[in-house]
C-alpha cells in the first residue's frame, strides 16, 4: 500500500486486493493517510489498478472512505479500474455516488 500526493490531490492505492484476509490493514492505512493529510488534500482518489477481487468487506471499505471523505466536504473518485472491478462498481452502483473510471488501455 501506498499513497501520493499531487498539488491538492491525495492518491491512495491498495496494491492488493480489497478482501477480508485484508482488509483491516487497507482501512488502518487508509484511515491514518487521512488523518495525516486531513488539511491539504481536497480530492481523494482511489487507484485500483491491478485490483480484481473485491469481497463484500472490500465494497464496504470503499462506501465507508466514500462517505467518510464526503463527510469532509472534500471530493472522492476511483481511477484505473479493471474489467472486473468495473462489473463490481457497476453491479454496487459506485458511479451513481462518485466518480468510478475503467483504466486506459
């Protein structure tokens, strides 16, 4: 996991797949690259790139940052979404919330 920052932008990029085996260490670094980036960062972007399995706890961690950045008043998007990641958001609906692009390819 890992996490850059450009100009009033924070990418937060998982690096594995959004599962339950998982899934606890994903949400500690994402919540804690939050709490140290609370006041420079107004867009929130979340890179799945390589990310194809997302369980149930995987969607929940997604909505639960979703509405937590919301809460913030600040903006939240998923880019680079794979084929099957994007069955998965559109299956849960992501785009009717944020922002959700398929990676270019």
């Amino acid at each position: 996991m890992q996490s850059n920052k450009k100009d009033d932008t924070l990418f937060l990029i998982p690096e594995t797949d959004l599962v339950a085996s998982t899934i606890e260490k994903t949400r500690n670094f994402f919540w804690d690259e939050l709490k140290k980036n609370s006041d420079a960062h107004h867009n929130i972007i979340l890179d799945v790139q390589g990310i194809e399995v997302v369980d149930s706890l995987g969607v929940n961690l997604i909505i639960g940052l979703y509405r937590q950045i919301n809460s913030e008043h600040k903006n939240f998007s998923i880019i680079n979404g794979g084929k099957k990641f994007m069955k998965i958001a559109s299956f849960f609906r992501f785009p009717t919330l944020f922002t959700v692009k398929a990676e270019e390819e």
